[in-house]
C-alpha cells in the first residue's frame, strides 16, 4: 500500500492535519500487516505453504502406514498412529483440488498434527518441513494466487501461502470417506 503523497502548505493547517492522519493510518496498517509470524513451513504440489505454529500441535517428519477404519455413520476414514495413538488422516493435496494420494504414498509423507473438535487429526503435506519466521506481506481480503481449494490466510514475504488455520482445523476434524 503506498502512503498518499503530501503537499505541505503551511497556510492550509486542517489540510495538513488530515494528510498527516491518512499517513499514520497506511503506516499503523503496514506495521499490521507485515507482523512477524512462527510458521512451519512445507512445499504442496510445488509451492511453498506455511501454517503458523500456534495451530500445530506437533510435526512428524513421516506419517508411517494408515488404515482404513469404518465408521459409526457409515463410510470410513484414514487412520494412522502416531505415539500410538490413532489419529484422523487428511491429505492436504486432495482439499488443494490436487489428485489425492493413495494410502500407501502417505506412508512417507511428514504431517502436522492438529487439535481438532472431533480430536486430534494429522494433515500431510509434502516435505520438507521446516521452522521459520517470517513476515507477513499480504492478509487474506486482498488478491492472493494458491492452489484453488486452500483457504488462505495471507501471503508470507518469503513467497509462502500461509493456510488459514481455523480452516485446516475445521477440515481435519471432518469425517471424508476414504
């Protein structure tokens, strides 16, 4: 966002005061909007994505096997164990819109490990996962190029997507047919 230009006229107080205020109020947004954010990052389909750290429980750099595990309602879910524990599997690539991967393809895909209403969930993603801080150059609102299906929210000034956390929770606690 570019600040407006001023023109200083000391004759024209008011004018001056109400430029001064447009100024401030670009520079508080630009300081907003350029906070410095924890991220993991992780590549999707050969671009480069971040989720913050916050909304991550945890990371294992590989999923290892899942199954496929019959439900109560009907349908079924990919399941694997992580900790020995079973947790719901999403594949990040198929909410993207990219084709979905087969079980047997997550067994060496990294995931994050997400809390979820339903429980703990693991999204893979594609490696390498990483930590890193970063700016953040774009929010969400403003025009944004991703992979179609990923709701976003911002741009990092590294050139990573920054997934909307709530929504990558909110689809990991969801119960898709595997």
């Amino acid at each position: 966002m570019k600040p407006p230009g001023l023109l200083v006229d000391p004759g024209d107080e008011a004018r001056l005061a109400s430029q001064a205020r447009a100024v401030a109020r670009v520079a508080a947004a630009q300081t907003e909007d350029h906070a410095t954010v924890a991220v993991v990052t992780f590549m999707l389909g050969g671009q480069a994505c971040a989720m913050e750290v916050s909304a991550v429980e945890r990371a294992v750099p590989r999923l290892g096997p899942t199954a496929s595990v019959p439900q109560a309602g009907g349908g079924a879910r990919l399941v694997a164990w992580v900790d020995e524990q079973p947790v719901a599997v999403t594949d990040l690539a198929a909410l993207a819109g990219l084709p979905a991967r087969p079980p047997g393809a997550l067994v060496l895909a990294p995931a994050l490990l997400l809390a979820t209403p339903a429980g703990a969930a693991a999204v893979a993603v594609e490696g390498p996962l990483e930590l890193a801080e970063d700016r953040l150059e774009l929010r969400a609102g403003q025009a944004l190029d991703g992979l179609p299906g990923l709701r976003l929210a911002g741009r990092l000034e590294g050139g990573a997507a920054l997934l909307s956390a709530s929504w990558l929770v909110a689809c990991a606690g969801e119960a898709p047919a595997a």
